[in-house]
C-alpha cells in the first residue's frame, strides 16, 4: 500500500483545532484537539471520515495509543464491527506484555501491549489523534507485527507535516484528515 495521504478538504477540522503557541516551550505550536473532541457534530464527522478512509480494507482489531488515541480509536473500532487494543506506557497494563522503546526528541520511551492483544494474520488499523514524529506510531506497528498481526493502515485526526514523522511508517497505508 501506498504512503501516500488520501485528498482532503481540511478547512473544517482546522476551525476547530485550537492552536496554543509557545507550548510546551517556546517556538512551538501546540495542536489541541478537545475543541474538536467537544464539538458533537465535528467529533462525529471526524470518525465518520477515518471510517470511510479504510471501510474498504478488512479490520479485526483498531488499536488506540494512550491517552488520546483511546477516545478516537475506540468509536472507529465500533463502527468498523472489530475489537479494540489499548497501547499503554510501560507499567500500566495488569498482565504478560510485549514491549517496543521508541525514541523521543530527547531519550527514550517504552509502549506496551497485551501478548494476546493481537494474534497471528490479524489485520490491525492504528488511530492516534496527531502524527507528529512518527516514533509512537512506528513503535506501535512494531508491536503489532511482534504478534504477527498485520497493519492495515494508520489513521490520525491530524499531521504535523514539517516533523516528517510519515517517513518512519514506510510504505504503510497512512491517512490523515488535515495536515499542518
């Protein structure tokens, strides 16, 4: 499958994407997505198009990343009739674990998953909120296909361009619904 990033007409999204300058430090524009998250109309509109973008391809699992992955991974998982996977920091999951370090802007960081979370030729859809490095995403679909699942595609609300974080996805099927 193709990287490249289904055509779309954003305008919508960015009217309710607050943008917070100088945060978390200055020189950065911090994307918050919770205007979009509390506006009914534009939260259903939101999943309703990361749906229609991989309808075509057979899901049996969505994953969700913590902590805002869950709240849009979960209702895609819904609508597409497959299960849904939690993706947690280390130490936050009761039971046996697969777990994948990923690198951050400055150190480390450890994702984990249930070992029973994903099971062999599962097709596995990936939705977080924002694709920004692309370090939590790749550490993801490492996971998944630790477990012999295979990534379907990956699907994000929005995409921080500049951060080039789509070139760590590979060839992967990546969708976003607005880049910035």
């Amino acid at each position: 499958m193709s990287a490249e990033s289904h055509p779309t007409n954003s305008s919508w999204i960015r009217g309710l994407v607050r943008d917070i300058a100088d945060y978390p430090q200055p020189g950065v524009t911090f994307r918050d997505i919770t205007p979009l998250l509390g506006n009914a109309f534009g939260f259903h509109r939101a999943i309703d198009e990361l749906v229609e973008r991989f309808s075509g391809a057979p899901v049996d699992r969505v994953i969700g990343m913590e902590a805002r992955g869950f709240i849009i991974a979960a209702p895609v998982a819904f609508q597409l009739r497959a299960g849904f996977v939690p993706v947690r920091k280390s130490g936050k999951l009761p039971w046996a674990v697969v777990r994948e370090e990923y690198s951050l802007e400055y150190g480390t960081d450890k994702l984990e998953m249930h070992r029973d979370a994903v099971h062999p030729g599962e097709r596995v859809l990936v939705i977080d909120d924002v694709l920004a490095t692309g370090g939590t995403a790749a550490a993801t679909c490492r996971l998944v296909e630790e477990l012999g699942g295979l990534v379907v595609g990956l699907g994000f609300m929005i995409e921080i361009g500049a951060l080039r974080g789509r070139e760590k996805l590979g060839e992967r099927h990546v969708e976003s619904l607005a880049v910035y």
